[in-house]
C-alpha cells in the first residue's frame, strides 16, 4: 500500500465469537470528512475505537498516511487525535492542567494550549476544576485535547453530544476550518444533519455492518435528504 490519507480495510470486530462490527472499509484523503451514521449499538464506536487504535481489530487493518497501527504504533498514534463519547477526568485538575498535561505528553508547545482554551471558549473558565463543568464544557476540553498536536487525522465519537445550539454550531465552523486546512475528520453521529453540513461522505450502520455509503451531495440528489436516505437503507418508509 502506497497512498496518503487514511485507508481502513475490511474492519472486523468480534467478541466471545459474537460479531460486533462486520467488514467496514472506506478510505478518505486530505480534506475530506467522514460520518458514520447511525444509532446505538450500530458499531459506530466500536469502528472508531479500531482506527484510534484503543481496540484491537479481530481482522482487517488501518493505515494512516502509509502508517499502520499493527506495525509502528508510536508513529501511529502522532498521526491521529482522538474525541471519545466520554471520558473519566481526573478529579483534582483544570482544565489548563489537564490539556498542559496532554501537551507535554504530545510535545506540544504551552502556547497552543492557550489558543486551543480560546478556540473551544474556554479561556475564562480554565482555572476551573474540569470535574465542575457541564457535559458540554467537558465535550469541549476533549475536542481542545484532541486538535492540541494539529494531527493529520481526527477522530470523534459524537462530538456535539451534550453541546448547546450555540456550541453546537461552533464546532460545525471549527470542523469546516479544520477540513479546509488539509485535516481528516471521521466522527460518529446519529444527528443527520450534522452530518449533512460537515461531512463529504457518509456511512450508515446498522447491527455492526455497513448498509449505506456515498456522498452526502449524491444522497440528497437521490433521496431529498440524508434523513431519507437513512430510512432507505434501513429498509424503513
């Protein structure tokens, strides 16, 4: 394999012999947003668990930018940020603290966790113990973490879960800044029409597979909306 951007090939997931997720393959290239649709316990997390690499593939395999995660895992992991749907944060610290502990760990310079505070509008509350904040502020301080080191790929699992209308069309502007910047973005979603403003292409899951796949453009030519789309591939009216 010799291609730039983010290849993922026949993704399968099993446990205890039960299939989780079922051959998912796509690939996207510099600039291009991904959207796995679909609702809970689709497999969308469990797919974007395997490109983070936190979740060991049952077979298939990922490659970003030429890099493999079953193969050089430390030079995988530079190339992507991760947004999970949650996340255990550390009760004593803030959320300067928490993102400056990000930084050193990714060598990142202290001034960019300065102006990823700014971005995600947190700059007056960074003082602030992170265990204090709304689901929509911490939401925030993962996607602060997660575009610290500027990565080629990032990754997020519902990322506007918990956000305000407000915060929720802010994010939208900063994922299109992001894409326009030559950045990757896969993330998962059961609001369509998040994915409709954001996303190039489009998957719909359900019960682990892959029942849908196109662009977003194609699928409101076709159907009128992503909405109709969906239920298409459901097989619903």
């Amino acid at each position: 394999m010799d291609k730039m951007g983010l290849e993922v090939m026949g993704l399968c997931k099993s446990i205890k012999k039960q299939p989780i997720v079922e051959d998912i393959s796509f690939r996207i290239t510099s600039g291009q947003v991904l959207a796995l649709c679909g609702g809970n316990g689709a497999g969308k997390s469990t797919v974007l668990r395997m490109i983070a690499g936190i979740l060991r593939p049952t077979s298939g395999e990922v490659a970003v930018n030429n890099v493999r995660w079953l193969k050089e895992r430390k030079r995988y992991s530079e190339q992507i940020g991760y947004m999970p749907d949650d996340y255990q944060f550390n009760q004593g610290l803030s959320a300067e603290e928490m993102l400056l502990f990000w930084a050193s760990l990714r060598k990142v310079p202290k001034e960019r966790v300065q102006e990823v505070l700014t971005m995600v509008g947190l700059e007056d509350q960074k003082k602030n113990r992170v265990t204090t904040f709304s689901k929509g502020m911490r939401q925030r301080v993962l996607f602060a973490q997660a575009v610290l080191s500027k990565p080629p790929l990032l990754i997020m699992d519902e990322p506007t879960n918990g956000l305000d209308p407000f915060w929720m069309q802010e994010l939208t502007q900063l994922l299109k800044g992001i894409k326009q910047e030559g950045h990757m973005v896969v993330f998962s979603t059961h609001q369509l029409e998040i994915a409709d403003d954001i996303a190039d292409q489009v998957i719909f899951m359900n019960h682990g597979r892959n029942v849908g796949e196109g662009s977003t453009h194609d699928f409101c030519d076709q159907f009128g909306s992503l909405h109709a789309a969906f239920h298409q591939s459901l097989g619903l009216k």
